[in-house]
C-alpha cells in the first residue's frame, strides 16, 4: 500500500547546502526524504490531488505579492534542545511570504496550526540527542554567514518514503 502524500512551500536555500548539507543528512529526517535545505513557508499545504491549476493560479498570485529579496544566515538557534536551526534576517519577510500563502490559504494553516508564531527557521537537526546537535552547532558557525538570494518559492510533493520529495512547481516572488 502507498504512503500517503503530502505537499509542501518552501524557499529553497541551495547556497546553505555546503555549510549544512552533511549534518542535515545525518540530523534531519526531512533530508532523507529528499527535501533539501529550506525555510519552510507553508506545510502540510494541499493535498496533492487537489493541486488543480486554480490552486497554482492562486498560489502563485499570493507568492508574487512578496517582493524577491535577500536573506543572511549568520546565527544558529535552538527550539528546546531538540531541534537546531540557522535564523535567517530579515526573518520578517519570510513571515509576510507564510501570511501571503496562508491568506490565500486559510484551511492550511503554517504546521497544521500546531504552532502559534511563524519562526522562519532552516534545520540543520531535528530530534536528535543534544549533544550531538550541539556539535552540528559548533560545527556551522565557522562557515556563516550564508547569504541567500530568495526570489522563488518552490512547491513539493512526497511521503515518509526516503527520497520520495520531488519538485512539482516553482513560483517567483515579485519585483
């Protein structure tokens, strides 16, 4: 029987994949499962077989709302001792980019409303002993900043099969 599929936006960061590539394929599940590094915008997003072109229409008018923009990762942050992540800035214009999709959105909320702040994040380590994130931590900072062109926002698709995450579409942000 086939896992169930999800879908998902996300703003890729290719330029992070050299300073966090390795630890997240050891740190976080999600990488394993083919997503790479990202600061997620909106998930779970639609499910797939509802992805009917008044949906991409829709999605991509709410992301060409938000202007392109640039975004530094030069600060490593922590939620708990379970999850270490590098903070972008301005954290402010991926949270504008979430409220824009969800706007358009309003029956998926960011985390299926597990959460009740929007913190723009890329994972580096998820649910792993602290001490190890800690060294995935000491391991990062050398290497930052990391500076990010965002001029897109990607829609993806997979399941909890490794590597099952593909690129379905890719929206650009506005001028």
């Amino acid at each position: 029987m086939p896992l169930p599929t999800e879908s998902a936006v996300v703003v890729r960061i290719p330029e992070a994949e050299q300073a966090v590539g390795t630890l997240r394929a050891r740190l976080d599940s999600a990488a394993a499962l083919g997503v790479p590094a990202h600061v997620t915008v909106l998930a779970p997003f639609v499910p797939p077989a509802a992805l009917d072109p008044a949906v991409l229409t829709a999605l991509a008018t709410a992301v060409g709302s938000v202007a392109a923009f640039r975004a530094t990762f030069e600060r490593v942050a922590w939620f708990g001792d379970r999850v270490v992540w590098l903070a972008p800035e301005p954290a402010a214009r991926f949270v504008a980019l979430t409220k824009a999709v969800w706007a358009a959105f309003p029956g998926c909320p960011p985390y299926g409303g597990a959460f009740d702040d929007v913190v723009p994040h890329l994972t580096i380590g998820d649910g792993q002993p602290a001490g190890v994130l800690a060294e995935a931590e000491r391991a990062v900072l050398p290497v930052l900043p990391v500076i990010a062109s965002v001029r897109a926002v990607t829609l993806m698709q997979g399941s909890r099969e490794p590597g099952s995450w593909q690129v379905l579409a890719e929206f650009p942000l506005g001028p």
